[in-house]
C-alpha cells in the first residue's frame, strides 16, 4: 500500500465539507460533495486556494488512478484493496473536481 497525502488547501476544503458524519467513522461518505458547499468554501478561500487545491486534487487523482499500486490515505480514511473501493476513491474525486471546477464558473 502507497500512503497518499492530501495537502492544504485541498485538506482544508475536505474538512470544510465534512458535513455527513466525520472521517474517522465513514471515511469518504462523512464528506458533501454538494456544490453548493463546496462553492461556499470557495467564496471564503478565493480563487488563488482554489487553483491550488484543483492542482493537488488532479495530482492525487493521477495517482490514485495509477492501477500499479494499492493506495491508502489515513486523512481520507479510504484505502484500495479492489478496484471497487478505487472507483468508490475516484468517484468522490471526481465530483469534489467538479464541484471545485464549477467554482470557476461563477
């Protein structure tokens, strides 16, 4: 297993979206991907914070999409031992990109 960092201001913007439960006990689940949310954590940070937390969140996810090794990220509280639980990772990727994405936008 290959331990992945999540750097702020991308971990800023996670915990500003931990609003189902916390990672600790749901992992990926405990965090909103609603873009409502994640455009409010925007709004707070300004858009210099939001290119760089898209940049970390593209780097992360290049890795994550990396099928030569497991991955595991004691933050996020996730780990990929099937293809399963990496798409399940790639998923909540994937919409948090287009949630920050769409703070572009407006």
């Amino acid at each position: 297993m290959m331990e992945v960092s999540v750097p702020s201001p991308l971990r800023k913007a996670i915990i500003f979206c931990e609003v189902e439960c916390v990672r600790a006990c749901c992992g990926i689940d405990a965090v909103s991907t609603e873009p409502a949310l994640i455009e409010e954590w925007c709004r707070r940070v300004g858009p210099a914070a939001v290119v760089d937390a898209r940049l970390q969140l593209a780097e992360l996810i290049e890795v994550v999409e990396d099928r030569s090794h497991r991955v595991t990220s004691t933050f996020l509280n996730h780990r990929t031992p099937n293809d399963a639980a990496r798409r399940q990772l790639l998923d909540f990727l994937a919409a948090f990109a287009a949630g920050l994405a769409a703070c572009d936008a407006s």
